[in-house]
C-alpha cells in the first residue's frame, strides 16, 4: 500500500517523512484528546510537537 502512495522508485528520505507524518499525524491525534481530557501545559507542548513533526515529514514526503 505504500509503494501505491509514495511510489516504487522513493528514496528512503521520502519513505522516512512518509514514515514519521505517519505515526506522528497519529499521536497528535491522540494528544487531541488527551489535551481535551486532561488541559495542562505539557499535554499541550507534546501535541503541537508531534503535528509540528508530522507536517514536516509531509513535507519532506512531498519534495522528495
């Protein structure tokens, strides 16, 4: 499934942005809701962290 995404022929550095939005997209999601539930300082900073994180592995996904 990725190969159809990301292409056959990507380099690892595509592979690994890919990689990193990926998981890191996931987190931020979870951090979402864990800052909802539980609103502190360090619930938040980790948050915008992990989607800081995965919109620059989409970037290096995309210019790759």
């Amino acid at each position: 499934m990725l190969e159809r995404v990301i292409g056959s022929e990507a380099s690892y550095l595509r592979r690994l942005g890919a990689l990193s939005a990926l998981l890191c997209g996931a987190c931020a999601l979870i951090g979402v809701v864990l800052a909802i539930a539980q609103p502190c300082a360090s619930n938040l900073a980790a948050t915008a962290l992990a989607a800081l994180i995965a919109l620059a592995g989409a970037l290096v996904a995309r210019r790759s």
